[in-house]
C-alpha cells in the first residue's frame, strides 16, 4: 500500500472509531469491533512510521559521527 494510501484507511477507520465509541449503548459486539478497528489502525500506525523511517535513512547524506552527534559535534 501507497503511504497515501495508508493514511486515507488511517482516517477513515478513526472515524469509524470514533463513531463507534461515540454509540452509548455499548454490545459485546461493538467491543469487537472496536478492538478490530484499534488493531488496524496500529498496524497502519507502525507500517507509517517504518515507511518514514526508511525515507530518513535512504535521504541521509551525513557522515555517522554527524547523525549520532549532529553536525555541531562533529568536528570533534
């Protein structure tokens, strides 16, 4: 999945979420999907956040000393 892809079925299920916690009369069934719905969206969630990790890490034109120590301690 496209991270724009990802984000349209991250924002779609906190609807979704937020809908259903929203409902007052709380059913053994609603639980469930709740928690379904929790579950995507941390999946969604993590896979995000790898995607955007790897775009940093791909992008990174600093040396190693620069991108533990930052470029002020460097020359250090």
């Amino acid at each position: 999945m496209t991270n724009n892809q990802l984000t349209g079925k991250y924002t779609r299920l906190r609807a979704e979420l937020e809908a259903d916690y929203a409902e007052s009369a709380w059913s053994l069934g609603r639980s469930g999907r709740i928690d379904r719905i929790a579950g995507e969206l941390a999946e969604i969630e993590r896979t995000l956040a790898v995607q955007r990790l790897g775009a940093r890490l791909i992008n990174v034109d600093e040396s190693p000393a620069e991108q533990r120590y930052g470029t002020r301690h460097a020359a250090a």
